[in-house]
C-alpha cells in the first residue's frame, strides 16, 4: 500500500501515471531511492516524502529516462522554418520546447534556425524540463554519440567539437536557449504569462492519464499565441484537447493549431493540400495486427559522415537476436542483459527482453520491459503490438485497444 501512495505522491508531482511505463519500472526507481537514503521500509520512505519535500525531486530524478538526439523526426523542423519565411521579418517569434530534456531538441531548433541566416533578433528559445539534471546537462551541452541519431549528420562539423567520444556545442548554439528547470502543471509555472508563436511538446502526453492530459492541453492553450503552432509526438492522440487544437497540416507532421483561428494560423499552401481537418482523432481502428517477434533484430544503417553512430559497438545485441531467433532463448536473454548493462536507453534490447520473458511465461516481466522499450521509443511497433496481444490476454480491453490504436497509427506512417 505504501508504494502505491508513493506513486500516487508521484503523479502529483509531475504527472505521470505509473501504468504508462509500469508499476515495476516506477518500483525500481523507489527502490534506488531507498538504498541512496539506506531505508528498507516503504513506510518509512514513504514518511520521508512527506516529511522532505526534496525526496520527491530525487525520486523524480531516478524515474526520468531523457532519450532524445538532435534532429529527432526531421519534418516538423522543415514546418519552423516554413513557418518563419512566411512571417513579417519585423516579427519576432518566441518558441518553447516542453520538456527539453537534455537539451538536444531546442538546441536542433537553434542550429536550424542559424544556418538558414535567420537573425537571431527574430526570435527566442525557452525550455524546460522538470529535472535538474536534465537541465545541467543541457547548459554544459556536452554529448556522445547516442545523441547524433538522423539522417543528416552535417550539422556536427559546423556546430560541435570533438574531443574523442565527447561532442561539445558551439557557444553561438548554446547562447541562443534559454534553460528553465519547473513543472509546467504548476501554478508557479513562471512562463505561464508568455505568449508564444511555436511550442514543441512531444512524447511528453502519452504518460499522463486523461484528467492530466486536459490539464496539460490547457496549459498549452493559454502558453500558445492565436496564430501560434503546437508540436506534438506521432505517439500522442488529442482526443482529450477538448476541441482546443486542430491539424494544421498533413497528420503526418503532427502540427496542430488553435482550432478558434484555423483561418489565420494555416498558411494557404497548407490549406491546398489538407482535408478534413479534425477537431477530435478519437476514432478506433481495429485493424487486426500480428506479432513478429524478433522482427526488428536488424543492424542500424546510420549514414554518418564524421562519427560512428551504431546501436551496439560491441554486437551484443545482434547476437542476442541471432540467439533468440535460432530459438536459444537462454542464450539470448544472457547477452540482451550483457548489453542492457552497458547500454540502458535501449528500445531494441528492452523489446527483445520482454518478448524472452513472455515466451518464458513470465508475463510481469514481459509487460514490464515491453512499457520500458516504447518509454524509451513510442514508436516501436513490434513493441506496441506485444503489449497489445499481453493486455488483451490479461483482460486489459482498454489498454489492448489504446497499444493497438498507437500501433497502426505507426504502421500507416511507415507505409506513407
């Protein structure tokens, strides 16, 4: 009980709902916090919560996975600087991006913003995120090479120097953000009175239950100007913007604007070429979907220009893939772990782990990692269609018809 109103004390303090990355991840966060603080009693920790109001910081700190790379899902950049060229060059236009992270987003949005020979007088960055240590890493702008994941590698020679496996940014980038640490839902929100004309809040909605996401479409409707653009994850459905926002464009950028001034905010080269324009998307797709496991044990094709991006240096991972798909569960799981070890942020190894543990009747341990794998990659199929078929097999209607739903909307991107 007492780790259950831990998590609930969570929740209110930043929002996420536990089912959305699972109870297990959200207990072993609890659990590191207790050996930092040498408890071994949940009630007792849970006293410290309450009694220390820096505990539930501490906690949030261990909870946060920042996954993120500069120029992550490249689109909705190429819309900010159509968005810029078809506005007043006297008009100055304020961006936020919510949550930062470590900093790789605002600063793409930056470095975008500079090789277009876009003046810096024409505009602000603001970002924020809830964790300190986000924010630290962001100022320090120091990154290795998990960070460099696009296409387009060009951007690294221009605005970074290399110092062995250590990336650091240009001054000129990292002067043009400016770093906020708060918790958006707050009343304190210090930003709340600032107006802005571009707002990136991605894979932020999707680990919020339907009370906090209105909360959060609220707060986003006030921080948004009339004529402004809100960016969205592919993962997230505005079925809960309470008629707020709309498409703004083609649905595979994911743009939205404020549904009270469709007119003004969609450029007319937009307005040709979209249709329908929906106020909600809350519609169910129930196209039947089929689990591939091990599908996606592939090598990552990187095109890298100055520095190597590879998902697994070492192989670990491939070969726990060549292991489970010659049906040497023991063996693959055993180098999946070797590799999850060295390398945690990994949506790959978490999926090819949970589907070990389902194969192996460990359905906890299955659920687990699979929530673990689309925390760190909301976009990963094969994961979303294995949580499906594991919540349908559990009873879990509601949450095999959300998975489904994330999954197809995937699948129709991919096919596009």
């Amino acid at each position: 009980m007492s780790r259950k109103l831990i998590a609930e004390r969570l929740k209110k303090s930043m929002g996420l709902h536990a089912p959305t990355v699972g109870m297990v991840t959200v207990s072993s966060a609890i659990d590191r916090r207790m050996r930092a603080c040498n408890i071994s009693d949940d009630a007792q920790y849970l006293s410290l919560i309450i009694a220390t109001p820096s505990e539930i910081n501490e906690l949030i700190e261990e909870v946060i996975i920042p996954e993120t790379w500069f120029f992550r899902e490249n689109q909705p950049y190429e819309y900010v600087l159509d968005y810029f060229q078809e506005q007043p060059a006297s008009k100055k236009i304020n961006i936020l991006s919510i949550p930062c992270s470590t900093g790789e987003e605002p600063y793409s949005i930056a470095m975008l913003l500079i090789d277009n020979n876009i003046h810096e007088s024409r505009y602000s960055i603001d970002a924020v995120d809830i964790a300190v240590k986000n924010i630290e890493k962001a100022k320090i702008a120091q990154y290795r090479k998990n960070s460099f994941r696009s296409d387009d590698l060009s951007f690294v020679n221009k605005h970074f120097k290399r110092d062995d496996d250590i990336f650091s940014l240009m001054d000129d980038v990292k002067e043009k953000v400016h770093f906020h640490c708060e918790n958006v839902l707050n009343d304190s929100f210090s930003l709340e009175k600032k107006s802005y004309d571009i707002v990136f809040c991605r894979n932020l909605l999707i680990y919020f239950d339907e009370d906090t996401q209105n909360a959060m479409f609220s707060r986003l409707d006030k921080l948004l100007q009339p004529e402004g653009i809100l960016v969205l994850g592919h993962a997230e459905n505005v079925q809960h913007a309470n008629e707020r926002f709309v498409s703004a464009v083609d649905s595979k950028f994911y743009i939205y604007v404020k549904s009270s001034n469709l007119d003004k905010s969609l450029p007319e080269k937009h307005k040709k070429r979209t249709s329908g324009l929906l106020v909600k998307n809350s519609r169910q797709n129930h196209t039947k979907v089929i689990p591939r496991p091990f599908a996606n044990a592939r090598k990552t094709d990187n095109k890298d220009i100055t520095i190597t991006v590879d998902d697994s240096p070492s192989g670990q991972l491939d070969i726990a893939f060549q292991h489970a798909n010659e049906g040497n569960l023991d063996d693959a799981m055993s180098a999946c772990n070797s590799y999850i070890s060295e390398n945690h942020n990994s949506s790959r190894a978490y999926y090819l782990s949970g589907v070990i543990h389902d194969t192996q009747g460990s359905t906890d341990k299955a659920m687990e990692s699979l929530s673990k794998a689309i925390y760190l990659d909301p976009n990963n199929l094969e994961a979303l269609i294995h949580l499906s078929l594991l919540a349908e097999q559990l009873g879990n209607h509601d949450d095999a018809i959300k998975y489904k739903n994330r999954a197809q909307r995937v699948k129709e991107r991919r096919s596009a």
